[in-house]
C-alpha cells in the first residue's frame, strides 16, 4: 500500500506555523486508506460548449513550486526527464540549430514548507525553463522536459506557467507522440503587444495536412490552427492553461475558460507523452529571435488525470475499481491536488474517507510528500511562514 505523510497545514495560526519544522520531525508517514480506487473526476466542455462530467483511472500531480524533481534530494518516483538533444539548423528549420541542454530547466523552490502560502506573481519560484541569448557553435540553448511515460492517452492536461515577456522565443506546453499526432499550447514571445493589449496564444494539432503543408502552422484558423487572444497578461503572472484530449474533440483552455476547439482527422489515435519547452531557432516566421537577453518562462505545475494507452493499466484500473471495498470511491475535482488536499482544496467526493490520500496502484501516481524533500534547507523559514511570504530559494 501507498504511505503518504499526512499533510498538516491546515491551519494559519503563525505560531503553530513556527513549529511546523518540529512537528515534521516529530510526526511519522501515517498509514492511510487507499481511495481513489475508481478514479478521479472532473468536468470538461462537450462540443456543444455545456460542462459535463469525466472521469480518468490514472494521475500524475508535480508541483515545481516546493519539489525539485531533478535534485539529489528528490527521492519520489521520477515521471519527469530533463531533455538533452541537438536539431541541426535544417532539421530546426530555422537559421540556427536548437541545444537542449540540462542546465537551462531550473528548479527553483519555494522557500518554506507551508502548503498554504501562495506563490505571488512577483516571485518565480518553480521550473524555469531558459532560453540563452549567447548562440552557442551556431545552437540556441535551448530547455525541455518531458514524462517518462509514453501513455498519456485521453486526459485533461493542465499548466501553470508564466511566460518569458523577452521576445524571440516559443513557449510549449504539448502532447507528443509523432509529428502528425501532436497538440500544442504555444506562446511567441514576439507576438505580445503591450501597446495595444495583445497576447495570443497559438493553438495547434500538428495532423498529416500540417505536414503536408511543411508544418506551416502561420497560416491562422486552418482549423488545427488557431490563434487566439488572451484576456490577460501571460507574462505578468501564473495562469492555468489546458488541454482536453478526448476520442472525439480536443479543447484548449486558459484559467478554466474555452479558448478552442477542434475535431476530425487530426485528434491523435494513440498514447504519447508530455511536454514543456522553451526554445528558439531565430525563424523569424515562428520563435523568432534568439532573444536578446537570457528569457525565462516559470513553471508551477502540471497536473494530469488521463486513462493510460497501455491495456494492461487499463485492466490494473479496472480490477482496482472492482476490489476497493464499498463506498471506495471515485474522487472529485476541487481545484488543488488530489494527491495532497492540503494544497487548496482537492478532496474526495465521496463521503467518509476525506484523506485524499493513498491511490494503491504503486506506481508512484502520488507527490512525493513535499514538505520533506524541502525541509533540509530550512534554516530560516520559520519567519518567513510567518510573514505568509514565499520567496524563492535561489531567486534565479
Ligand atoms: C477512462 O477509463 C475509465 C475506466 O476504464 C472509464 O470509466 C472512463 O470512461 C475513461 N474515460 C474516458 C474519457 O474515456
Ligand atoms: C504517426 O503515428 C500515426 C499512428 O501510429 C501514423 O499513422 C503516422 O503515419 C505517424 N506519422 C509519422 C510522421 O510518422
Ligand atoms: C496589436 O499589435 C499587433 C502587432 O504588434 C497586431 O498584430 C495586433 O493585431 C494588434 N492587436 C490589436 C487588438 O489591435
Ligand atoms: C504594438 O501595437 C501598436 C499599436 O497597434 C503598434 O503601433 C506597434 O507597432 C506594435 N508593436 C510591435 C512591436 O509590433
Ligand atoms: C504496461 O503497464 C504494465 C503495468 O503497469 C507494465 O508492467 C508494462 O511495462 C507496461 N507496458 C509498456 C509497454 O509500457
């Protein structure tokens, strides 16, 4: 079974915040009941644009605001991997080639282990993902990472990210299995216009017609690709941005609200895996670019409900369903994590077991339990839980 230390700050009282530390030290992992058995649902847009319910076996849940994924500390399952590969400028298609190299995605944690302090636009902390201004033998450097797994099939797939306001780079968030079953989430630096308000985001499902056409998705509202105006700055702040991937439709999303939708050929057929990139080639018809100083975008979360590819996760799901023992339930979207109710308001739909904890599949589905992993460094931050601060440990 599944042991997760339960999550304590559920309080706000500044004293007992000061202790925090103690009480960690002091307090084991308690056994919990599994739950979730049934798995975790939500709601997402129908084609004719009404909410309705949806419900996914499987979860993957990482906050980059308080767990470094990449650190030696980190000692929970690793469902993400720093990318390390080189496009030529050809294969690029752009006039310079594209580094990704490890050392351009930077964790930058939170710096107190209070779950109920917010990260404010001001601060930075999470996974930042830096595009260099020095081209480097011809190659921008370059930042991605990526899941491991490759079965991340219909889901609801979710970011919170604040993109680099330096011009000359592309911001992604994408599903990914081969160049013609692709679903992107994009934001060109160059395009945001502070004069006149203007923040698109570009919206894409790379199909064998993109292809075709030499994946020239500048051609606007090609139906696989439209660009839309953001009702916001996405460089000021953090905001959700979402992809719905469904048998029959894909929706993209922007703080819960419908910015698209497509259907037809192009909706992918088959598992793939998740991205997040921050990358130029200096084409000046897409990234444009490279930027002239270091440009960062900061990520805080990915949150993913999605039923896997792989038959066998199918069946595991299944059967886990049946076993659970009655009144094992199906858990419900609040807003935060399911895997740590403590983060803002995730809990189980269900009724009496409101832990929240404890998804049995063992595959390491759940947060590591956060608070640990940043415990180590804490000499200071009693005070700073008590301000209800959060600032970043780096402040990269
Ligand atoms: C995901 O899998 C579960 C369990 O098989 C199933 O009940 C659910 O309908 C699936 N969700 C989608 C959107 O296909
Ligand atoms: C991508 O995968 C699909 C499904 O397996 C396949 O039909 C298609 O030909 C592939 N595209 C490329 C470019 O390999
Ligand atoms: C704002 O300016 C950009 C050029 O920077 C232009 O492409 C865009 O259409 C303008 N948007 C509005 C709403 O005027
Ligand atoms: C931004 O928009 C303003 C107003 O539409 C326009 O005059 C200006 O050239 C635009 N800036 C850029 C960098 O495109
Ligand atoms: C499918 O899932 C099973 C059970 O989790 C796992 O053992 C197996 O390696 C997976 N197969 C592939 C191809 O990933």
């Amino acid at each position: 079974m599944h042991i997760t230390r339960r999550p304590l700050a559920t309080t706000s009282v500044s004293w007992v915040s000061l202790l925090w530390p103690l009480l960690l030290f002091l307090l084991h992992p308690l056994p919990t009941a599994a739950d979730c058995e049934c798995g975790y649902s939500t709601t997402t847009t129908t084609s004719g644009g009404a909410e309705s319910d949806i419900v996914f076996s499987e979860l993957l849940e990482s906050d980059f605001t308080r767990v470094d994924y990449f650190g030696d500390d980190y000692k929970g399952p690793q469902r993400w991997a720093r990318q390390a590969f080189d496009k030529t400028a050809s294969t690029a298609r752009g006039p310079f080639g594209e580094a990704y190299v490890t050392g351009n995605a930077r964790s930058d944690i939170i710096a107190t282990t209070a779950k109920n302090s917010k990260i404010s636009n001001n601060d930075n902390c999470g996974l930042q993902l830096v595009v260099g201004s020095k081209v480097v033998d011809g190659m921008v450097q370059n930042a991605e990472i990526a899941t491991m797994g490759q079965d991340y099939f219909h889901g609801t797939y979710r970011v919170g990210l604040k993109v680099t306001d330096v011009p000359g780079t592309c911001t992604a968030f994408f599903w990914y299995f081969n160049d013609t079953q692709e679903i992107d989430i994009e934001f060109l630096s160059h395009e945001f216009n502070r004069t006149n308000n203007s923040y698109p985001v570009n919206l894409v499902l790379q199909t064998a017609q993109s292809r075709a056409a030499g994946y020239d998705a500048s051609r606007s509202d090609t139906g696989t690709f439209q660009k839309r105006e953001l009702p916001f700055d996405p460089t000021a702040g953090f905001h959700e941005y979402r992809i719905d991937f469904l048998a029959d439709r894909v929706v993209f999303y922007a703080d819960g609200t419908v910015l698209a939708a497509m259907a037809g050929d192009g909706i992918p057929s088959v598992g793939g895996n998740l991205l997040l990139s921050h990358w130029s080639n200096g084409n000046p018809g897409w990234s444009a670019g490279p930027p002239a100083a270091d440009a960062r975008s900061v990520v805080s979360y990915v949150k993913a409900y999605y039923n896997s590819s792989n038959a066998t996760r199918g069946k595991e799901a299944r059967s886990r369903c049946e076993r659970a023992p009655a009144g094992a339930r199906r858990c419900r979207d609040r807003g935060g994590f399911f895997s740590d109710p403590g983060s803002g308001g995730s809990d189980n739909g269900g009724g009496d077991n409101a832990n929240g904890q404890g998804n049995n599949n063992g595959d390491g589905h759940r947060n590591a339990a956060s608070p640990s992993v940043a415990m180590g460094r804490m000499g200071a931050l009693a005070l700073v839980v008590a301000l209800g601060a959060a600032i970043c440990i780096v402040g990269l």
